[in-house]
C-alpha cells in the first residue's frame, strides 16, 4: 500500500496536512483518508455495508481492539474496510467522491466502544477477475493521537489464491488476518482482534 505516482501527492500530503499533531506510524499508506469519509454518520460499534442483503455469502466479521499492551481495550479506535463485489470489482455508482471513486461504495465505519467492541455486517468478496491476489478485506484504523495506518487485509483461510508463499509475505500487522469463517446463527462469522501497534513501523 505505497503511495503510488499518480496518488502520492494527495496521499501522503494529506494525512500529513491533516496530522500535524499526531504521531505518524505505520509508513506510506495510500488512501487511508478515507477512513475520515464517512461524513456526518454518527459512527457505532456495528456497521451494515452496503448489499449486505442482496448478497451470498453473508459475513459477520467481529472482534475487540486491544491497546499496544495486548491487554487492554482500545476504546475510541475508527476501523474502515472496503471490498470488492462478487465478481471481484471495487462497484461504483456513478456519483463517488474522493477515495470512493477507487475504493467503491462498499465500505464501513465503525468506533469501538468502551470494551474495544466492533462488528461489521457484509458479504464475501470475490477475488479480482485476473486471480492475481486472493480474495480479501482492506482494513484501516484511526486511534486518537496517531494517524490513520493500515493493518493486515482480512483473508481466507479457504482460499486456494491464498498460497504458501503469499503466506510468507504477510506482514501480519496487527495480527494476523488470516480467518476461518464460521457458521454461526445462519451467518458466516469472523473473530478478529486487532493489536494496535504489533509490526507497525515507527510505533511507540
């Protein structure tokens, strides 16, 4: 996730314009401003994506946000995913500003609360149609006091695109991301804690 050439002005200045007083970790992130697009909604520990109801297969992705001790709840923290549909494209609708005219409409904001909760509800999505990277959720946080960086997408355990050696170069920042999703209730969930700061660069 480097800032690209034709991004990199708007990236990385961004965040740098925006940040002055916050600590910057994690490196070069481009298009972590978007976890500041979720406009005026009011943001819970729970989000709905958009087609979460038109879609198969439906997916519950939860978990807590544990401070940089491994211990403690992080309360407070914004996480933004995004995917692709399932036939593997960043779907638009015509009208999207800013990092939505790449990242899609399907996408989320959630805080956490008081005991580091958060909860999406989406579907899966499918791998880009060349079948060069596997199937996978981006994932971004905003804790108070430091810029926003990225951690490890959501992947599936499941997936045969997921192979040994792109096993190997997961930088498993803020733990691993790999996920077995598990039926529960009718719907397929992931259990993920996040580790804030674990294999961030720049970190304190």
């Amino acid at each position: 996730m480097l800032c690209l050439t034709f991004w990199s002005f708007f990236s990385c200045n961004a965040q740098s314009t925006k940040s002055q007083k916050e600590k910057i970790v994690g490196g070069p992130c481009e298009g972590c401003e978007a976890i500041f697009e979720y406009g005026d909604k009011k943001l819970l520990p729970i989000d709905t994506l958009p087609l979460f109801i038109e879609n198969e297969p439906k997916l519950k992705i939860t978990g807590k946000v544990y401070q940089s001790d491994g211990k403690s709840p992080a309360e407070g923290v914004i996480i933004y995913i995004y995917h692709t549909n399932r036939s593997g494209f960043y779907q638009t609708q015509g009208d999207e500003e800013g990092w939505a005219i790449r990242h899609g409409f399907i996408r989320g904001w959630v805080k956490t609360d008081s005991k580091g909760n958060y909860t999406f509800y989406t579907f899966r999505p499918a791998a880009y149609p060349d079948r060069n990277e596997p199937e996978h959720i981006h994932l971004t946080v905003k804790e108070p006091g430091k810029i926003a960086y990225y951690l490890d997408d959501f992947v599936f355990e499941d997936d045969p695109l997921l192979t040994i050696e792109k096993r190997k170069n997961l930088e498993n920042r803020g733990g691993s991301g790999v996920v077995n999703p598990i039926m529960e209730n009718g719907i397929l969930t992931i259990n993920r804690d996040l580790f804030l700061g674990l294999n961030i660069p720049y970190y304190e």
